[in-house]
C-alpha cells in the first residue's frame, strides 16, 4: 500500500508489511533419503547375522560329520587285521559263514607255505568239485608255534560240507523240519552291559514250541567260540561259557577236545 503524509500526499514508497513469515518447510526428500538409507542399513545388518548364523550352522554340521567319519574310520582300522585267539565260528547276516581255526603247529615239521598250500588244495578241490568258489581263504599266519587260518564259506550248508561238522542256522520252524530234536534243558542269557558281563541262568526245561517260535537257531557241534548276528536268549545244557550277548565258547565237559556235543543257541535277529 501507499502511506500517506501529513499534507495529504503521498510519499510514492511502499511500506513492507512487519508481520512475521512462515517458518521454511524443511527438505521432505533429504528425511525420506535418510529413512530409506537407515532401512537399507538395517536389511544389511540382518542379513549379515542370517548368514553368519547359516554358515556357523554349516561349520558345525561339517565338524560333526568329520568327527563321525574320523570315528569310523578308526573303528575300521581297529578291525583292519584283527583275528581270533581262539577257534570261532562267526554266522554273518547274510548266511555266510566264516571260519577262523588256531591251532599248534610245529615249526620244525612244518612251514607256514606248506599249510598255506595244503589249505589251498583242499578248498580248490572242493570248488572244482562242486563248480563254484563256494570257499575262500583269507588268511593264514604262524605265529609263536600257533596256527591261524581264516575261511569264508557261502553258506551252512558248504561250511557242513566241507568240515564234515553239523551246523546249522535259521529258524526254529525250519530246525523242526530238518529233524533237529529239542527235547533237552536250555539256559537263559541275561543280556550284559557296558558294565557288566552277560550271565547264563541254571538250566531248566522249555516249551520250546512256544518260547522259541519265530526265533533264530544255530545249531553247532564243535568245541569252538560261536557268534551270531544276534541277541542270544537260550543255549542248551552244555559246558558254555557267555563272552558277550551275541557270543558263547563251547568247551569240552570232559576235557577231551575230540569230544563233542550238539549245541543250540536260540537268538533274536537284529
């Protein structure tokens, strides 16, 4: 507007109005930077953790698998040549049979390539014989005037065909079938522990068609150590010994190594 003097004219200057101007809006584009670049720190912030968390989580299934197979390893390489102190009969769960027979042996007699080539010729007369590599040798060591030969037989029936020994391993039914008669005392095994070795109970009678229907039977006529693919329950009135649940030896009663007597060992399959 014009301000007007005292005289009534007018000063031809425009006055500027006093009153006071709006506050400046602050910058809606510099904060919604800032929001979307502390949004963008959070994400990153997650998913570091995520993937750090993932890969610790990686890192320890990698250390828990080595750790397993590092164990097993050492498990095999334990095994690796290990061999029986004394004659046992090991019944694999797939029916094979495997034989490891310590015996004296006179060094001054014999050597170790003549047994060696005497086993040899027994069991590849045997295998011509019946067409087929039903037996295999696997080792055979001298050592301190004791002999140790290792056999591998594809099943009962060759092991029996070839030591001349009745054995046998499959099911109760079955033993039936075959002829086997059962009528005799049997002795419970109390399972062992880590702790604790397993026991064998005072021989009583059983009705076998009942407590024994369904189970697994050897049957062995030799002096020798036995084990199955199982957890032994019964073994019948002899002069047994248990060495561990899947594990007996049979000795002589009389001390007569040649003599011998029918055992049966009832087991549950695992």
């Amino acid at each position: 507007m014009t301000r007007k003097t005292p005289g009534g004219k007018t000063s031809g200057m425009r006055s500027r109005s006093t009153a006071a101007r709006p506050a400046a809006r602050p910058d809606r584009q510099g904060a919604l930077s800032q929001q979307l670049k502390e949004a963008r720190r959070k994400k990153r912030q997650k998913q570091v953790m995520r993937n750090r968390l993932i890969f610790g989580g990686g890192c320890v299934a990698v250390l828990l698998i080595i750790i397993l197979l590092i164990v097993k390893l050492f498990g095999f390489i334990s095994g690796v040549g290990k061999k029986a102190e004394t004659s046992t009969i090991t019944f694999d769960k797939d029916g094979k049979v495997v034989f490891e027979e310590v015996v004296d042996f006179d060094t001054e007699v014999y050597s170790k390539s003549d047994l060696k080539d005497y086993t040899n010729d027994m069991i590849s007369s045997y295998n011509d014989a019946n067409e087929d590599d039903s037996i295999k040798l696997n080792k055979v060591s001298v050592s301190d005037n004791k002999a140790y030969v290792k056999t591998t037989y594809k099943d009962v029936a060759t092991y029996s065909g070839f030591t001349s020994y009745q054995t046998f391993n499959d099911t109760y039914e079955s033993a039936i079938e075959a002829g086997y008669d059962f009528n005799t005392k049997y002795s419970m095994l109390n399972e062992g522990t880590k702790d604790s070795a397993p026991t064998l109970t005072e021989s009583q009678s059983v009705d076998t068609d009942t407590v024994f229907a369904g189970k697994r039977v050897v049957a062995v006529n030799e002096n020798v150590t036995v084990v199955v693919p199982g957890i032994i329950e019964y073994v019948s009135d002899a002069n047994v010994e248990a060495i561990s649940n899947n594990t007996i030896k049979i000795s002589p009663a009389d001390g007569n190594n040649d003599s011998t007597s029918l055992v049966y060992i009832v087991y549950r399959a695992e």
